[in-house]
C-alpha cells in the first residue's frame, strides 16, 4: 500500500468517527425545566380602624395646629356645622376651628357666611380677638390665639351677621369639662390674612354694577385713635382708585351702637398718608382721613379697641358699602403688616364686652345716606 492509499484510508476512518459521535449527540433528550413553583401572596397586615368612615378617624388626624378634635355640631341662622378643633386650646397656645357645612339656609352661599368666632373665659371675659371665617379644605376656618397671661378658655363663641341681625351660640373646646349652655342672643350687629400694602385691614367694596368697584384698605391707629383709609382697584393695593376729593365716606361701627364716622382728605395739594406718600393724582384722589376737622377720636384709642366695621362710599348721590371688616389696631411691631385672624393679639384679653346693637353714645351721620341707593359689597376676599 502506498503513502496516498493510508492516508485516504485514515482521513474516511476519522470521517467515519465524526459522523457517528454527530449522531450520538443528536440521540441526546434535551434538559427538562423544572415548573415553577406558585408562591402564596402574604395575608394583608389589618390597619387599624380600616372599617371606620374617614370622618370616623377625625379625632387622630394631625393639622398644623397639632391633633383635631371632634367638638360636635352647631346650629345657627339656619346653617349646621359640624365643628373640629385643631390643635389643643389654652393660654398662650394658638388654636383653630374648621366648621363644616352640612346645611345652610335656602339660596345662601355658605362660603359668603359672615361667620366670626372668639374664645371667652370664666364671666364672659374675651380671651382672643374676634376672627372671621375663610374657605380652606371645602369648610369655613376660624382662628383662636389666646394670650398667654390668659385665664383658662370656657367657650367658643361663634357670631354670624346675616341680614342685619345678630345671632349666637357657643360650644365647649376640646378638653373643657364644665359645658356651658347652648345659648344664642338676638339683635342688630372679612378681611384678608396676608400682610396688607399699609398694615391695615383690606376688604371688598361695591362690585361691577356699582358705582364703587373695588377694595378698601382701612388703618387704625390706637395710639393717637386716627383713621386711614385707601381705595384701590386690586386687592394688593398697588393700583389706587381715584374719586373725587369732595367725595363722602364713613365708617360705621357696629360694635360701638353703629356709630358712624365721616371722613375726608388731609388737604387738596398733596394729601400725604401718614408714611408720607402724596395721593393727589389729576385733582382726584383715593386717599381719606378721620378725624379731619378736630373731631373727637378718643374713643378709638387703646389696643383693645375691636369693632366689625363697614364703609360706605358715596358718589353721585349713590351709596356703596363694603364687606362688613374686623377692625382692629395696627400694630407696630409687624413692620409692615397687620396681623389678621387672631394670631398673637394679648391686646385683645381686658374683657371688652359686645353691647348687641345697643347705642352706648354713639351717633349716626346722615350725611354719609343722602338717600342714596345702597350697593352692597359683592363678596369678601379670602
């Protein structure tokens, strides 16, 4: 056998091998995969009071006042509240209220309700300024800051003013044991929370059908017992709301027998307020004073001193009102910004006493009427 013979015979041999260890390979079953296995979900960890309504769970909900109470229902010209504290109330401590409305009288807007509320010790005796209801989380929220020299807090007083009249009624704060009677008095007689363009109270005047259009923006000095008063077209007062300088305006007191004030401008060339701002802008003016003319404004001083009030603005012989407004003194310690809805006011705790109405030598101006039509304030800003 020659060298070409063996070595085509060793390359069909190795031929050979290959082929059959092929078929070996392919004769192979391919690798089962094993099921998966089916884990049980684990069993849901119970939550407690899960099967309680959410109102249920009030009470262990947490504010920005601290931990809400549940303090029951109130009724009150015609409106039904379902009342929650929130925070714990108490000398030197800063608490709040949020009423919910399940009921209000037929065709009234319940986030219009002219709804105020204050805090009252043993006697009657005032322990925080009067606040005025605003619209947060679908409810109306009063505020309640007692001083903290303050004697320990009895009731809540809640005030609503609708249609001229006057109506009460009180409940217990969360943690009060003594209750005092549910009672409510009968008898004739909003202001934004944020810092105002000259420290006073802003509040909305006349509306788009009246002969005023705008806001209000009323100081009171209760060093001296002196009245300023702004008019603007915005809220913020950054653009002024010019009228004529003979213009009549008044302020009525409700909380003073509805004493009435007039005022009017400090001169017609320049009109200068009291930070020493010109206001005389073609002739025209929205800048006004009280008192002007040397009337008596004694009755104004003090930092108790805290009366709802309303302007009424009148041009052409028509009368425009404003939203009834909490006014109470400026304070100097703010640089700039009157605290509003009860926060720190220690002023407010010497036991000043509403007369419901009452005229305690207060007197009436007709001149502010002149029979004029009266355009009340469409709404309160918030």
């Amino acid at each position: 056998m020659n060298k070409f013979s063996l070595s085509t015979a060793l390359c069909v041999v190795t031929l050979s091998l290959a082929v059959a260890g092929c078929g070996k390979a392919s004769d192979k079953k391919p690798a089962v995969t094993p099921p998966a296995v089916k884990t049980q979900p684990k069993p849901a960890v119970p939550r407690p009071n899960a099967d309680k309504a959410p109102e249920k769970q009030l009470d262990k909900a947490a504010s920005d006042h601290g931990t809400n109470h549940g303090i029951g229902k109130l009724a009150i010209g015609g409106y039904e509240l379902e009342l929650t504290q929130l925070g714990d109330l108490g000398a030197g401590k800063e608490s709040a209220v949020s009423a919910k409305v399940t009921k209000a009288p037929a065709g009234a807007d319940w986030k219009k309700a002219n709804l105020y509320m204050w805090v009252e010790g043993q006697g009657g005796k005032r322990l925080s300024p009067p606040s005025k209801a605003v619209v947060e989380d679908g409810a109306l929220h009063l505020h309640a800051s007692v001083a903290a020299n303050s004697v320990a807090p009895q009731k809540l007083v809640f005030r609503l003013r609708a249609n001229g009249k006057d109506l009460r009624a009180s409940v217990r704060p969360h943690g009060v044991k003594a209750a005092p009677a549910v009672k409510h008095v009968h008898g004739p007689g909003g202001h934004t929370h944020a810092k105002t363009r000259h420290g006073g109270i802003v509040g909305r005047i006349g509306g788009k059908n009246a002969p005023i259009d705008g806001y209000v923006e009323l100081k009171l000095h209760g060093d001296k017992g002196d009245l300023e008063l702004w008019l603007s077209k915005d809220e913020e007062g950054k653009e002024p709301l010019d009228v004529a300088m003979n213009t009549q305006l008044s302020v009525k007191f409700i909380d003073k027998g509805n004493r009435t004030v007039a005022l009017a401008v400090r001169d017609k060339t320049t009109n200068k307020d009291e930070s020493g701002q010109a206001n005389v802008r073609g002739a025209k003016t929205n800048y006004f004073i009280f008192p002007s003319k040397g009337e008596a404004s004694a009755w104004l001083q003090g930092k108790a001193f805290s009366s709802i009030v309303i302007v009424r603005v009148t041009t052409a012989g028509k009368a425009t009102n404003s939203a009834e407004l909490m006014l109470q003194p400026h304070s100097h310690d703010d640089h700039g910004g009157h605290d509003h809805g009860g926060h720190d006011h220690p002023h407010a705790d010497h036991g000043e006493h509403d007369h419901g109405g009452h005229d305690h030598g207060g007197h009436d101006h007709p001149h502010a009427d002149h029979g004029g039509h009266d355009h009340g304030a469409e709404g309160h800003p918030h």
